[in-house]
C-alpha cells in the first residue's frame, strides 16, 4: 500500500508542475494575432506597462521559415523613442547586444529574462489592456506590428516603477496563452 500512495503523490506533483509550466503566464495576451513578415512570423507581442520617462521592455515570439537569417535592430513606436536589443549575459548582468540573429528554421523568444528589447525613455505612459502601432525593425527594413500593453509576466520589469501586484490589481484575470514562449 505504501508503494501505491507514493505513486499517486509523486503523480500528482508531476501533474502539478505540467500545468504550472503549461498554463504560466505568457508575455502576451490571449488571442494575439501576431503578424507574419514574408517567411517570418511575430507572435505573443507584448510590452510592459511603464510611465512617460521609463522604459518598457517588449518581448515576443520570432519564427523564420525562409531561407535566410533575419536580423532583429529593434521597434519603434509612434513617439519615435529609441530601443535596445538587450541580453543576459550570466550572473545578473545584462546588457545591449546590438541585433538578435535568427537563424533559418529557428523560432526564438524575446522572453524578457534572456532577451527583450527596450524602449525609451518613453515620450507618453503605456496603460496597462491597451493597443499601440509600432513597427519591427529588421536590419533596414520596418514592418507595422501590433504592440499588446499587459500585466508585467517577466522578469525584466526594472524600467517601470509600477510594482508587478500593482500592475495585476489592475488587469482583468484572462485566460493566457504559451504560443511561442
């Protein structure tokens, strides 16, 4: 018997841990159309709330299905803000790397632990359940995207001075979703 309440608990905390890492927060809302760019397709598009003067970090999913690598300089946003494509590099240091290169048939995740890009200081607030046009900066080329402002889900939140439980006080509790993350 006691062989068979060992099993059920150590199923159990494998079931508890599947649908924590497969329900956990993604960095997008639920139901975020993305956009496809030729053979590279931008989904989970997020960016945290942050106030006139800060800095908000964006992350997103990146697929490419061509042939060629695609090189990610950063977004801009209509107030003409500069950004950063930033990194960890080890040891809690982070820094500007420059360029995200995404290899053909790689999908990564600007996931705001490992890389994100950064953006301001910001000329106007970003409210927390809103909507901005941006544009994707490829090397040389732009492309518009659709920029989700949602609760903060990631662990770069040091350029807003909204705390993560202010900032879930005041976002509707919706279903998320893990695409691309």
């Amino acid at each position: 018997m006691y062989s068979m309440k060992r099993l059920v608990a150590i199923g159990s905390v494998v079931a508890t841990m599947t649908a924590y890492f497969t329900l956990r927060p993604c960095s997008a809302r639920a139901g975020d159309e993305g956009t496809v760019i030729g053979d590279v397709t931008v989904t989970a598009v997020s960016a945290t709330p942050a106030r006139a003067g800060e800095v908000t970090v964006i992350t997103f999913s990146v697929e490419n299905s061509g042939s060629d690598r695609v090189l990610i300089t950063g977004l801009r946003l209509p107030g003409g803000e500069p950004s950063r494509v930033m990194g960890t590099f080890g040891q809690g240091y982070s820094g500007e790397i420059g360029a995200l290169s995404v290899r053909p048939g790689r999908t990564e995740c600007l996931d705001g632990r490992n890389v994100w890009i950064e953006v301001g200081p910001l000329a106007q607030d970003l409210q927390a359940d809103t909507v901005v046009p941006a544009r994707l900066v490829l090397g040389s080329y732009e492309s518009p995207l659709t920029l989700h402002v949602g609760p903060v889900a990631t662990g770069a939140i040091q350029g807003t001075s909204l705390a993560p439980a202010e900032i879930a006080d005041d976002a509707p509790a919706q279903p998320r979703s893990r695409i691309g993350c």
